[in-house]
C-alpha cells in the first residue's frame, strides 16, 4: 500500500529518503562590507553619450551628464549585497555644475534593484532645510532620472521643513522662476508631474496657511 501524510509518501519512510529542504530565499551575493569611509575633496563625472537621450533644457541638474565636484563625506557600515547597496550616512556635501550646492546631507540609504530608499534624511542646502523620517524613490532603470518628473516615484513623509522653489528648481526645471518659500510638512507620493498630498501643511513668508489634502497634476511652464 502506497499511504500519504503531511505530503509525502510510505515510500520515503521506508527507503529513508530526506525531504527536500525549503527553498531558501536568494538575497544576492554579499560583495562587501566596511565599517567606515572618510572622502574629501573627490570629484565625480558620468556622461551619458547616446543619441537617443532628450535634449538639456538647458536649467537644472543634467541627469545624462553629472559633474559633482568637492565631495566631502564620512560614512558607516557600508555594505552591498546582490545590488542592494546600504550603509550610514553621517555627513556629505557636494557641489554639482548645475549650481545645486548641498551644505550637508545625513540619513541611513539602501539603494538598488529600483529603488532607493533613505530614513532620517536630513538636508541643508543654500535655500532649504529639510527633516524628512522617511524618503524612497522607485524607478525601472537609471535612465528614468533623466526624466525625473514623470519616471520617478517619490514618497516622503515631512516633518516641519523650510522648501525654497529654488531648490526644487534643480530637479524640476519646470520650477525655476518661482519666487516662493515655505515652511511644510505632511506626506507626499507619486512622480513630481502628479504629486499626491496627504495632511500637508503648508505656511509662506507672507504669512498664509494652507492645509492641503488633494492631487496636483502637471508644472507650470515658467519658460513659456
């Protein structure tokens, strides 16, 4: 007689054969870990050069060519495993040649395999001072930065920040031009051309108040 129980057979008691182990889940090679890295002064240079790429507009940050100069950095416990790459910010500053300056940026980063993912961010740059617990951005591939507006998924959860257009100029071009700095917070989803608002509120020099729960779709065209 051929009995079943607990998925398998008669047979396998009585030949002694093991059961197959459970599949174990593959999280990728571990490739390396280091327990800290101090940087000063470095440059950095990616040149994108296919001919299938969208013109520059000629303002803000050219994803297809990157030029960050007078890199500082100190970081922790850096690690890539597969292509996930994670590790401990403690401090890093940057100049691009787009003119976006970043006076200190500081948070915990796993980035790889589509998404980056970035937890007690905080950043300083000349126009603006964020505190964001949580900050992730989802995409297909690399290229989708170069068109960032539409490609990249954001989501952020802000605590009370002060966020200069001109800031936010660099890495949506559709922006520059806007003379308007606020002090917000709240949560914020989706790519910058179809931003999503959760309890967000939001306060300008002038004086006004907005309490915002809603979607807004598309930039204004300040070039126009």
């Amino acid at each position: 007689n051929l009995a079943v129980r607990n998925k398998s057979v008669n047979l396998t008691r009585i030949f002694r054969i093991p059961r197959p182990e459970a599949p174990k889940p593959d999280y990728g090679l571990h490739v390396f870990t280091i327990n800290r890295v101090n940087i000063h002064n470095m440059s950095f240079r990616m040149k994108n050069v296919s001919d299938s790429l969208p013109p520059y507009s000629g303002t803000g940050i050219d994803w297809s060519d990157l030029e960050v100069n007078s890199i500082n950095l100190n970081a922790r416990h850096l690690s890539l495993t597969g292509k996930v790459m994670s590790g401990i910010l403690d401090f890093m500053s940057f100049e691009e040649k787009s003119g976006y300056v970043c006076n200190a940026v500081s948070g915990f980063a796993r980035v790889g395999n589509g998404k980056a993912e970035i937890r007690r961010l905080r950043l300083s740059d000349p126009w603006s001072e964020l505190d964001i617990p949580e900050y992730t951005m989802t995409y297909s591939w690399g290229r989708d930065f170069e068109d960032f507006i539409n490609k990249v998924s954001m989501y952020a959860e802000i605590s009370p920040s002060t966020v200069d257009m001109k800031s936010l100029s660099y890495f949506a071009p559709g922006l520059s031009g806007v003379p308007l700095k606020t002090v917000l917070s709240g949560t914020v989803s989706g790519p910058v051309a179809d931003l999503n608002f959760m309890n967000m509120d939001i306060r300008t020099e002038t004086g006004a108040c907005l309490g915002l729960d809603g979607r807004i779709t598309g930039l204004p065209d300040i070039a126009g």
